[in-house]
C-alpha cells in the first residue's frame, strides 16, 4: 500500500487514464465545485451493491473496467466503514476532491475475500472511492457491506469495534478492558494517522502491537480475569512486523491492511474466544508445571518463567496435532528449537541465570494454526561451573550454553598425542571445529545422532575448539581425552596387525595401503574420520569387498574370514570431493589361522 501527498505525482501514473476517462463519461465538475470528477455518491451507514461490466468505463492504461463513489463527510456522519467484497482482483484508490492521492490498496479473492476500507474526511469534505480492476479480464459484481461501528468508548469489552479519534495535544487514547474469564483475545487497529503505536499491559501481559501493512496493527494475547488497559500512543507505531523465527521459515498469517483516508481518526475490533476448562494460553509458568494449551495466534502463545537462581531449565512443548517449535528469550538469551529427537516435539534444556524470560510456544506448520499441546517445566538449581570460553585442558570437561554465537575454547597440547574430542547436547545439532598448526578440521554429527566427535592425532601447540550449531540453542556438555600415539602418520604402504595410520585424504582421490596374510584368517578394519564420509575397499584373492557406513555415523568397518595371500585396501570419500584426516586400524585374528 503506498502513500503520497502530491497531487498527481509519479505513485499515481497508472490512475491517471480511469480517472480521465472517468471524467470525460460523467462530465467535468460544474463550475465553483472543488470535486474534479462528477461520480455517484456513498450513503453511511448503507451498503452498495454494484459491478463492472463492459458498459463501465475503461481505464486507458490497461483496457481495465472501474467505477467511482464520492463519499461526503457531514456533523452527524464523519465516516463510513466498509469491507469491500468481489469475485475479482480489484485495485482500491482514495483520493480527495482535489485529484491527491490517499491510499491504495489491492484485494484479490484467491487470497482474501473481503478488505476493510474506512473513510473518513474533515466535515463538509469528500473523498472519492476508485474500483479498478487489475486487468481487462476483471468483471463481476461488487459490494461495500456497511459495518456497524460503536463510537469512541471509555471503556473496551471482547467483541467491540468501535471508531475513534486523536487528541490534538497527541495524548494516548486509553481503553480500560476487564476480563472474566480466561481469553484469547486478538486486537486489529486501522490506523489513518499511520502513527499509533498498541501496546497492551495487565496481569502477566506486557505486549506491543506489530505492523501489518501500511496503516494496519494487530495483537493477540491470552488474557487471565483481571484488570487490563489497551493503550494507543501516537508516534510509536512499529516500523516493520516483528518476526523472530526467521531461521525456521514459518508461514506467516496472509496481512490484509485496510484502506484508509488521511486524518486523526482509527478503527480498532476486538475478536475473542473463551477457552475451555484447562486450556491455559498464558501466564507464569511454575517450576516442575504440566500444562495443555490451545494454538490459535500465528504469533503463537507466550509464558513468563522468572527464575531467582541460577537454574537448569528444561522445557518441552509436544503436540499430536501440529509440528511444534519452541523459543525462550531474555537479557542476552535466545534459544530455539524445532524437532527433538525423532519425532516433531520440541525441547530446549539450559542453565539460565536470574531473570525474567518469555516461552514461546508456536507451530512450525501453515497458519491458521488450531490444535491441542502440552508444556512441560523442569526447573533445578545450577551449581556447576558452566564457562562458555576460556581453556580446555586434555584429560577435562566442562559445561557450556550456546544462544546466537559460536563459543571458542583454547586447547594447548605438549606433546604428540591421540586426540578424542566430544561435543554433546539435548538441545540443538552441534557441530565443532579445531584449527591450529595447520590442521582445520570439523564435524557434525560424528558422535551419534547430532553430536560431534573429532578425533586425530595433535603434535605440540596451541589450538582453537569453535562450537557451533547446525541448528537451534542450548546447553552442552564438550570433553577432550587425550593418550599417547599409537599410530603413525601415513597415507600409503604395508599394514600389518595390530596397526593404526593416520592418513591426509585430498580432494578427488584416496589413500591406498597394502597387507599380506600368510594364512586364512579374520581380518577387521575400521575407519573414523571427523571430517570424511568414508567408504572402504578391499580387493585380494578372488574377492572385492566394500563397506559405507557399518563403523557407526559415516564411518566404515570390514570383518571378514580372508584366505591367504595379498591384499589391497583402498579408502575414499563418499562424495568424491571430500578432504581431511581418517583413522585406520588394521586387526587380525592369530587364533583362527588356517594353513
């Protein structure tokens, strides 16, 4: 929807043709009329039903039908309130009586059937209504379905629409709401200053309004019985609409904004529903509580969880109905989560520090969202040690709590070793990384479902641990053992039992390694890597072997009774292109040999 204060500017290029046709069909304005177009005018408070066919006239820029509707403001009716319905995709255009450009609006019914449109001029002024249709296909009646409107109340009851206007000093516009049940309640406010800010305040409720369109808001809530007040602040009204699950690509709610003159005045509804016996959509949430909501907002349903310790938090939000997500946010935290475990329940566990933070539960899934959940809360009291940077040392673990960086961790080694480090976490997929002389390897889910396992061998120096997330937030637990070499470094040559090799994998190729068995015997290999898909292949006397994923993760294991004679084992990447470090462990069962 645009908006434009000049009188013919560049914004209204395209209207220019339906308005000078619309000119030329009706006759210009007599002379001394401030109206520049001569059109049929709008009664308040009755409906009008009307159409475009091809007798209306056409719109010179595109061959499009339209017609025209003044709507004149007196004392006893200084607005008019419609919603605009058609079979077609229509444009919607307010002008004033000098030809200025108010407020454009689209509607089309594959999206939307109806849009509101609320005129409202200065008394003894006109506006007029243009309805155009968007191309030389669009015919088909119309009709503006007059809507009841209360005037400005002092007070505001579920289920009221009511039209009011701005003080001139710009003071806020206060609405006493008294509640006696539990409710959802969903607030719209079409704006006409395009200032106003909604912000909605009362027992366990701090909320603010988002934008939707140009001159639209919208707030849901769960209100508990109790005392509330909806405020309208003049100059606060949000620039953009509030999203804070873009990572999770949610399908937001289609915003139909209203179309709207310019002036001093709003249109604010409320909708409600009373929510069965048990159903709680909000409120605070108590430690070790089990409780079952029901999804109704795109904005989801919000919970308060104060905590005046440092605690261990785990929140789980499940549902037979919908996919469920999962968001906790306060000073400096933001964790999300979508599927934990197999299924599309969520979970986020977390040592949260004194404070005040919202729980969000929400649906993954297409909007309008209607479907029974349960929210369930551990709290226990932290007191561990949780250090989200510092040094690591071999040999130790330590708790941490990932929110929107990476965490870095400083590993010294003094001398070679056997290197094993494990990242671990009930809360988001994991990944790691370790960098530092010369080596730069990572891994996502090495350690087993989405944990992650690096493991190398490290000669002396200092190295940098990141742990990041592939997705979501929360607490993890990262250890690092270390032992003394037990392999050699090679990526090609004789393999004998009981052997472990390092071997430097690069891009588009493989390592290859050769054995010998001077008896039929069991022969086992193994290979792990934290940053390869390994596939293994063994070839020898009349037999080629090959083996993916039997080692766990994306790690292979061969176990085979071999004949006697040589053998060629060949490692690679899965995907061809794959580079980095693999572990390879060769052993040979003596007791089983055959001559």
């Amino acid at each position: 929807m645009t908006h434009s204060a000049l009188r013919f500017s560049s914004g209204t290029a395209r209207w220019l043709p339906a308005l000078t046709a619309l000119a030329l069909a009706s006759g210009c304005a007599t002379t001394g009329s401030d109206r520049f177009v001569e059109a049929p005018a709008l009664v308040s408070g009755e409906g009008l039903q009307s159409e475009l066919n091809t007798s209306s006239p056409s719109n010179l820029n595109n061959g499009a039908r339209f017609s025209a509707h003044w709507f004149c403001a007196t004392e006893a009716e200084p607005r008019a309130f419609y919603r605009f319905q058609a079979p077609f995709a229509a444009e919607l255009t307010l002008f004033n009586e000098q030809g200025w450009l108010i407020d454009q609006a689209s509607v089309d019914p594959a999206s939307s059937d109806a849009i509101s449109i609320l005129m409202g001029p200065d008394a003894g002024k006109c506006s007029l209504l243009v309805v155009n249709g968007n191309d030389d296909e669009a015919y088909g009646p119309y009709r503006l379905i007059d809507q009841n409107v209360a005037s400005q109340a002092d007070t505001l009851s579920p289920d009221q629409s009511l039209v009011g206007s701005l003080e001139t000093d710009n003071s806020p516009a206060r609405y006493p709401l008294s509640i006696d049940s539990p409710t959802q309640i969903s607030f719209t406010l079409n704006d006409a200053s395009r200032s106003l800010g909604m912000h909605l305040s009362g027992p366990t409720v701090n909320a603010e309004a988002v934008a939707c369109g140009d001159s639209t808001l919208t707030l849901d809530a769960y209100l508990e019985p109790g005392e509330y007040e909806l405020v309208l602040q003049p100059g606060r009204r949000p620039s953009a609409a509030i999203d804070e699950y873009d990572d999770y690509e949610v399908e937001s709610p289609l915003c139909t904004d209203a179309l709207v003159d310019e002036g001093r005045f709003y249109q604010l509804a409320t909708a409600s529903t009373i929510l069965p016996e048990g159903i709680r959509n909000g409120g605070a949430l108590e430690d070790n509580e089990t409780l079952t909501g029901l999804m109704l907002s795109a904005e989801g349903n919000r919970y308060l969880l104060e905590l005046d310790h440092p605690s261990e938090v785990v929140v789980s939000l499940a549902s037979t109905d919908f996919d469920t997500m999962l968001s906790i946010t306060g000073d400096n935290v933001q964790l999300d989560n979508d599927d934990y475990g197999d299924g599309t329940d969520s979970q986020l566990s977390s040592i949260l520090m004194p404070g005040q933070y919202t729980v969000t539960a929400l649906s993954y899934e297409s909007y309008p969202v209607d479907g029974i959940y349960t929210l369930q809360t551990q709290v226990t009291p932290f007191e561990g040690d949780l250090r989200n940077s510092g040094e690591i040392a071999p040999g130790s673990s330590l708790i941490g709590m990932r929110t929107n960086n990476d965490n870095r961790y400083t590993l010294t080694i003094d001398e070679a070793s056997d290197v094993s480090i494990a990242l671990n976490s009930a809360s988001f997929d994991t990944t790691l990384a370790l960098s530092g002389n010369g080596l730069d390897l990572s891994d996502d889910d090495g350690g087993g479902d989405t944990n992650s396992l690096i493991t190398t061998i490290l000669q002396p120096g200092t190295y940098t641990l990141t742990v990041g997330s592939y997705s979501g937030n929360g607490l993890y637990d990262l250890t690092v053992n270390s032992s003394e070499v037990q392999g050699q470094m090679m990526n090609s040559g004789e393999l004998r039992a009981g052997d472990i090799v390092y071997g430097n994998l690069q891009s588009s190729s493989s390592l290859t390694y050769n054995f010998s068995l001077d008896a039929a015997r069991t022969v086992r290999i193994e290979t792990v890597s934290s940053a390869v898909d390994t596939v293994i292949t063994l070839v020898g006397p009349g037999l080629s072997l090959e083996n993916d994923d039997d080692g766990g993760g994306t790690n292979s294991r061969l176990e085979e009774f071999l004949p006697a004679g040589n053998y060629t084992l060949d490692v690679r990447g899965y995907s061809g292109s794959e580079s980095g470090q693999i572990r390879i462990e060769v052993q040979m069962d003596l007791s089983d040999a055959q001559s």
